[in-house]
C-alpha cells in the first residue's frame, strides 16, 4: 500500500514467502497506485527468475547482486514515464489537455460575449447620437433657412424702399 511521506509516496511488496521485500518510493502526489504495484510485481517476478528461493533466503539484507541491480534500472527506467505504460495515464492526460483547451475556449467565448455586449452599448449609443445630431442639423438648417429668408425679405424692403424714395425724388 502507499504510504504518503510529504510530497512522494512509498509503495511496499512482498513474495508469497516473504523471502523477497520490495519497496518503490516515488517523488510527488501524480503516480498511479496501480503502476507502482506492477513495477513491484515485475521486480519481483524478475528476481524469482534470477534467484533461487535459497539464495535468498541466505542473501544478507540490504545486499543486491548486479543481476538484480540490473534488473532493478530497467524497471525503474521502464515505470518512470506512467503514460508510456499505462493508459489510463494517458488518456487521464489527454483529458486533462481537452479540458484545458476547453477552459480557453470558453474563457474565450466569455470575453468575446463581453467584447460584443461592450460594442453593441457603443453602436447603440452611436446611433442615438446620430439621430440627435440628425434632428439637430434638420432643425439648424430650418433656422438657417427663416433667417436666409428674412434676409433676403429685409434687403427686398430696402431696396423696395430706396426705390420708392428715389422715385418720389424724381418724380417732385
């Protein structure tokens, strides 16, 4: 069983005899309890081929010939990648990735809904303002328009009116 030392883990196995212990201590939270029973498994099945049942039961603890010593790197070499292995990792990792992008995405979309909420308020305050500056404009150029007309009614009674004096000037 997994026994959890700070950040790693320690995973223990023993034969059927007890003849053999093997023990598998990992760094961080992320290994699979699963894999760390088969790469104890395959290391005993490993040194049961190696060894005979009386070598080991004469083998002082702690001790380790470089056959096993052998067999111990390539099953450490073998398990250190779970994802190569397993693929449950895999496809946990791959999962994990899709979520990921999935979390972009959305947090993407989010702000894209934010983007065009913010320009749709601007659009339709732009337009209100077109209208205004429309009605404006109409209602200037109607102003321009009387006072043109006055103007021009003002320099008609003028010259009407310098006329009429200068007739009245002649005429006496």
């Amino acid at each position: 069983a997994g026994e959890g030392l700070g950040d790693g883990q320690v995973f223990v196995l023993a034969d059927a005899r007890a003849l053999c212990v093997a023990a598998v201590a990992i760094r961080g939270q992320g290994y699979p309890e699963r894999m760390a029973h088969g790469a104890l498994q395959e290391l005993l099945g490993q040194v049961h081929e190696a060894v005979s049942n009386e070598q080991l039961s004469e083998t002082k603890a702690g001790k380790l010939n470089p056959t096993l010593r052998a067999s111990l790197k390539e099953v450490s070499r073998s398990y250190s990648d779970p994802a190569k292995l397993d693929k449950v990792t895999e496809v946990h990792e791959k999962v994990e990735r899709v979520k990921g992008l999935m979390q972009d995405n959305v947090k993407k979309i989010l702000e894209t809904h934010v983007t065009l909420d913010t320009l749709h308020a601007q659009s339709s305050s732009m337009s209100s303002s077109a209208n205004q500056f429309l009605k404006q404009s109409s209602a200037v150029k109607r102003q321009l328009e009387w006072r043109n007309l006055r103007v021009k009614l003002l320099m008609g009674g003028c010259a009407l009116a310098a006329g009429i004096y200068l007739l009245v000037t002649v005429i006496d």
